[in-house]
C-alpha cells in the first residue's frame, strides 16, 4: 500500500465536514462520488478537500479571516522553489500566507539553535483544525523543498483540547499541547541552512498530488522512522540500542532500515543527536539540573564529553545556553 492510499483519521473527516456545514454546503454527494466504497484515503481526502476549495472559493475552508483563494496554494508553492535557502522560502511562505488569509498570521524567528513559527491571532484562538491545517500548509512545502521531513521538537495549539486529540499528535509526530499562549511549532534551526534545488517539472509533480500528499509528510508515527524516535523518546539515551538491534525489534534488515533513513534525509546517529540536543535544550531551559547531571541523562560517561558534544550542535557551551534564555526570558518578563 502506498503512503496515499492510507486511511485519514475520522475526526479529520468530521472536521472538514463542520467547514463545509458552515456555509450550508451539503458534502455527502462530494464524498460518495470521491469514495463510493466509503474508504477515505489520504489521496481521496486530497480530492475531497480540493472539491470543498472549489465549491466554498477558500483552500482554507472558512477558517482564516480572508478566504485562501483556489490556485493560491500553488502560487506560494512556485513562489518559495526558487529561494535559496530553507530560511528564506519559509520566510516567503509566511509572507505570502499572512497576505492571503490575513491572520493567524505567521512568523519565523531563528535563535539559540531553534527555528519557531509562531502564530497570533487578534480576538480568540481558532479551531484546532485550523491550526493544524495552516501548519502543513506551511511545513508541507518547505518539507518538499528539504528532501525530507522536518521533526518537530514542539508543536502548541492556543486553542483547547480537540476531541480526537491524539490524531493531532499522530500526524504531527509529537506530542501536541493545547491551551498554549502561543500556537507555534518548534524545529532544530540547523535545517533552516540547507540550500533549495527543486526543479519546475518536479513542482509539478508535487502540486498535481496536493493537498493530500501535505498529509503523509507528518503521519510521524506512523512510518518505521517515526516510530523508532517515538521507542528512542520514551527510554533514556543510556538505554538506547544500537542499530542492528533497532533493526531486529522492527524485522527488517540493516541495510532496509539504512536505506529508509536515507530516504528521509537522515541517519539513526543523526536521529540519537538530535533527540540528544531537545532533550539537553529542554533540561538546560526548563529545570535547575545541573550540568554533570543533564550530561549524565543523555548518557555520556564524562561531563567533558557533554560538554563538547554541545559547542558541536550549538557553538556554545550548556552553561552559556542557559543563562542566555533565562536572560531571554527575563527581558520578555
């Protein structure tokens, strides 16, 4: 089976239904002439979704303030294929989204080591839904434009808690907390660098499998990889096991497993790392732990080895980290 032909979470359907009911657009004809066996698939949900854009004249469906016009997708998409870095399309990203939907609107800011977008809003927080449906509009394309797939360190909703919230963290490959300040999402800035080299034909190979293709990018613990950082996020880094191991617990072989990683731009060492780094960012900016104590959680035999393994993912040392987002926060205080 295909990435495509996987099923779409029910509240997802539930959700797009709700927009479509807003404006008093019957759906169920639209349903049944997309899936008449019922079967609602990640590319029958792409057509279902594109059918309602057309019919309500929004790719947002009602959610924005300004309606997202049919094709402004897709005007973004070949506005952003020829910058020349990660940083800059989705910086045109967010510039071309805030125009056309006019709020929540968007923001990238890139400080000690992290990228967070982050979203306001001017009166109350939107549905769930909305912001979820922004967030791959946005990340989809610019996941195309790395090669791979952007793990999301944070991912924050303004709003409450939807029913079905667990598909939310399903899809986004992380934990989604609700009722924040601040919906943002949160990524290691060292993917902001890599340089763009996507073509117009192969752009349009893309857009021709949009929107439901902007699904598959974040079914994060889904696929092998995301479910073997979802088995590396619930154990300490001492306990991790080696790669063959990993091989083992998922029944494949080594090279598979290699090749799978590769497919998605990353290595099982690049994964440990970068679990490492979130996990030393969070104890260093969230708790009093001490740094001997934070280098022996990550699993390092010696503080020095932390120490160094540290200035390597962030040009600064754990001491200087913390003091400078504790000074961060005290200026935001």
């Amino acid at each position: 089976m295909s990435k495509l032909d996987a099923p779409i979470a029910e509240i997802f359907m539930e959700e797009a239904f709700a927009c479509a009911r807003s404006v008093a657009l019957d759906v169920a004809p639209i349903a049944r002439r997309i899936a008449p066996d019922g079967q609602m698939t990640l590319a029958r949900y792409g057509e279902l979704w594109f059918a309602l854009a057309q019919e309500m004249q929004d790719e947002m469906l009602g959610m924005t303030t300004h309606p997202m016009r049919p094709g402004s997708f897709a005007l973004m998409c070949h506005a952003i294929r020829s910058a020349p870095s990660l940083e800059k399309a989705s910086e045109r990203a967010l510039w071309a989204l805030n125009l056309m939907i006019g709020a929540p609107r968007g923001e990238l800011i890139l400080r000690n080591g992290q990228a967070r977008i982050s979203f306001t809003d001017d009166g109350p927080p939107a549905s769930a839904f909305a912001y979820r449906t922004l967030l791959i509009v946005l990340l989809g394309p610019i996941c195309w434009l790395a090669r791979r797939r952007l793990p999301l360190i944070q991912v924050a909703f303004r709003c409450v808690t939807p029913e079905g919230a667990e598909a939310y963290s399903r899809l986004f490959g992380t934990q989604v907390q609700f009722g924040a300040a601040t919906t943002q999402v949160v990524i290691d800035a060292a993917h902001f660098a890599l340089p763009i080299n996507r073509s117009e034909a192969a752009l349009k190979r893309y857009l021709k499998q949009a929107p439901g293709n902007l699904l598959v990018g974040y079914r994060g613990m889904d696929d092998t990889i995301g479910q073997i950082r979802a088995l590396l996020t619930r154990q300490p880094p001492r306990d991790w096991p080696n790669f063959d191991s990993v091989a083992r617990q998922f029944r494949m072989s080594p090279s598979t497993l290699r090749r799978q990683f590769k497919d998605q731009g990353q290595s099982y060492r690049g994964l440990k790392s970068e679990l490492r780094v979130a996990r030393a960012k969070h104890l260093l900016a969230e708790t009093d732990t001490s740094v001997a104590e934070v280098a022996d959680l990550l699993g390092y035999a010696e503080p020095s080895a932390f120490f160094r393994a540290f200035q390597s993912w962030v040009a600064t040392s754990p001491a200087q980290y913390r003091a400078s987002i504790r000074s961060n926060a005290s200026l935001l205080d």
